[in-house]
C-alpha cells in the first residue's frame, strides 16, 4: 500500500532541512506503515511549552526545532497510540534503514540515554 502525507503533515515538513524532506518522503512510500509530521520547525513560544511541559530539555533557540531549516523532525505511526512504543520502534527501524539507503545521518530520540523521546529524528551532519 502506497501512503501518502496529509496537508498538514506536509506543510509542518516542508519547514524541515531538504534531507529531512527526502527523508520522510522516499520512507513514506516504501514503508510499511502509515505515519504522520507532528512537528517540523518550532518557534520560540513553542519550544518554550515543550521545555515547560517536559518534552524538550532545550531553551530556544538551542533546540535543532528551532533551527530554518529545521534541522530535526517528529513523526508518529498513524492511527496514533502514544502509548505503543512497539508501533514507534517498528517505525524508527524502518526511518534508520532509508536514511541509510540515502546516506543520511540522522539520530533517534529513542536512542538517547536520558529523555527518550519516541518520535523524534534529528540531523547528525549539521
């Protein structure tokens, strides 16, 4: 099945660094399950409600959101369940295998040791 990107999804992208967009746009259409952009670039009063709400540990503008290009972008397998982290692991395997393809750098928040944060994908080049 071919999936394809909602309005929105596509305008919070387009704000994203033109690899991002590569990106999300070749795993989109060769993966095996629908997902959504839930943020691309975030300005400074939305970067300060993630910190405040504890989704981002970064001041803006220090985040790579705040960055424009964005230099990172959150995506969430859709339908969205936020509580199933196997939906978000299955995902991040596939999004790490095309980036490899496209030879893209790019690092998982569900990687990191600290604040895990499933739905993030950030640049590591720049």
């Amino acid at each position: 099945m071919m999936f394809k990107f909602s309005k929105t999804s596509q305008d919070k992208l387009n704000t994203c660094h033109p690899d991002l967009i590569r990106l999300m746009e070749v795993a989109l259409k060769t993966s095996p399950m629908d997902f959504s952009i839930i943020c691309g670039h975030r300005g400074e009063k939305e970067q300060n409600e993630a910190v405040k709400a504890g989704t981002s540990k970064l001041d803006y503008p220090h985040g790579k959101h705040n960055k424009l290009p964005s230099l990172a972008v959150d995506i969430a397998p859709y339908p969205i369940d936020w509580n199933d982290l196997q939906r978000f692991a299955d995902l991040a395997k596939h999004i790490k295998k095309t980036a490899n393809n496209l030879d893209i750098s790019i690092w998982w928040g569900g990687d990191w040791r600290a604040l895990k944060d499933f739905p993030h994908y950030e640049l590591l080049s720049w």
